[in-house]
C-alpha cells in the first residue's frame, strides 16, 4: 500500500475507510481521504501501536506502519484502559497550568496518554522563574553541589514556559529517577515510555542531547531560539509573565 494523506482520493482510501470502520471508528465510506478520515486516522493512530508495541505517531498520514497496524492489529492492540492504581497527580495538573497557553491543551492530552498507558508520573518543572533559574545555575559554581544546569537565567526554555522536567511517580507517591525502571511490569521501561509519548508530539528530549544529556527534560520551542526569546525579554515585549505576549 502507498503512503495517503488528507487529498488523496482511489480505492486505498476506500481501503483505509473500510479498514477504520472495521477498527470501529465510523467515518464515511466515500474514497475521498478528507477531514472527517484525517482526524480518524489521527484518532486510531493514538489508540494503537505499530508491530514492535511503539506508540504511532498521531498524525493524519497513512505511512506503511499505520497500514501494518490497520491491516494485523486487533483490539487487544490498543492501548490499555487507564489502570484504577494510576490516578492523576494533582501537582503534575497544577503545574501544567503554568506552560505556555498554545501548549496547554497539548500537554495534558499527554499526561492523559502517559497515565493510559499505566505509568505514574509527576511533572517537577514546567515554567520556572528567572531568579529560580539563576539559583540552579549557581550550584557548583559560586553555590555548593553538583552542576545541575548549563542555562544561565533566560538562556532555558523552561523561562518561557515552553519545557517540562519529569520524575517517575509509584501508587505509593514515591519517586524515582531510574530510567530502566519498569513499574506496570509491561517490559517497556517507564521512562522511555513516556519519552515515546512527548516525541509523538514533536517535543525534543534532553536524552537525546549529545553533550550535556537532560533525561528529565523535553522542550517545545514554538519555532523560537532561545535567542530570540532571550531578545524579547531585554526588550521588555513580556508582559506579566515571559510567555503571554509570543
């Protein structure tokens, strides 16, 4: 099967409509791949995963995984209900109040999938203030400890609003930083897969960083430097907090 996408007309529409209909996703049968079968596809590709168990990202483009997974899956591949022991932390939803408003929606659809999949999770830094930031990056330089920051105050884009720091939360609100743990005993590590959650929503990760990696961190710029906003906050165009007027 070719790759489609919202445009595409023929009889692998046809295909993917009776496919997505099979999957119970009702959408019109019409070989016309429009609105109505891109947000389909989108809402398939959210529930389900490819044929090694990793999350498909949830776009509107039919690609040659989201086939297989049409084509062979079942309802057993879909991802599980959300599990009575995993409940939302009120702290991770008081903090994603403070991301950037454009982001807001976004980032809690993905706590929602994160809990979906079994795995607790709390979320430590989402917007973070400059004096806060000019704290961590004083220690181990003029402030006792270990380096924990390379961003001097500005220079991160949790100053914006746009980045999030994460910590593995077990039922008993305990916390962890191992990121080989496997908690929901579903042999995928906890961590990586909330790492596969953020990435299917274009967020980049500080474990993918080749210097100075961040396993805690993902950040999502809105297409800007951190330059850029760095400029902006000297220029004073921020008004009440640094995110409200991008």
């Amino acid at each position: 099967m070719k790759t489609i996408k919202k445009g595409n007309r023929g009889i692998e529409v046809t295909i993917l409509q009776n496919l997505l209909n099979y999957h119970k996703i009702i959408v019109a049968i019409n070989s016309d791949f429009d609105e109505q079968t891109k947000n389909s596809v989108i809402q398939f590709k959210k529930k389900n995963v490819d044929h090694q168990g990793h999350a498909l990202v949830p776009d509107g483009i039919v690609g040659p995984l989201t086939w297989r997974s049409l084509i062979e899956s079942d309802t057993s591949n879909a991802i599980k209900p959300l599990p009575t022991s995993v409940k939302p932390d009120n702290i991770t939803l008081n903090r994603i109040q403070t991301i950037h408003p454009l982001l807001r929606d976004e980032l809690n659809e993905i706590y929602k999938e994160i809990l979906n999949r079994g795995v607790g999770v709390r979320f430590t830094d989402v917007l973070r203030s400059f004096e806060t930031q000019r704290q961590l990056y004083a220690k181990g330089r003029t402030s006792p400890g270990p380096k924990v920051t390379y961003a001097k105050e500005g220079r991160s884009y949790h100053n914006y609003g746009l980045a999030v720091d994460i910590v593995l939360l077990r039922p008993d609100k305990s916390v962890s930083w191992d990121i080989d743990k496997d908690f929901d005993n579903d042999n995928i590590s906890d961590w990586l897969e909330i790492v596969s959650v953020f990435k299917e929503y274009g967020w980049k990760w500080g474990g993918d960083w080749s210097k100075f990696k961040d396993y805690p961190h993902f950040e999502k710029n809105l297409g800007y430097t951190i330059n850029q906003l760095e400029s902006k906050y000297k220029n004073n165009e921020f008004t009440v907090k640094p995110y409200l007027s991008l």
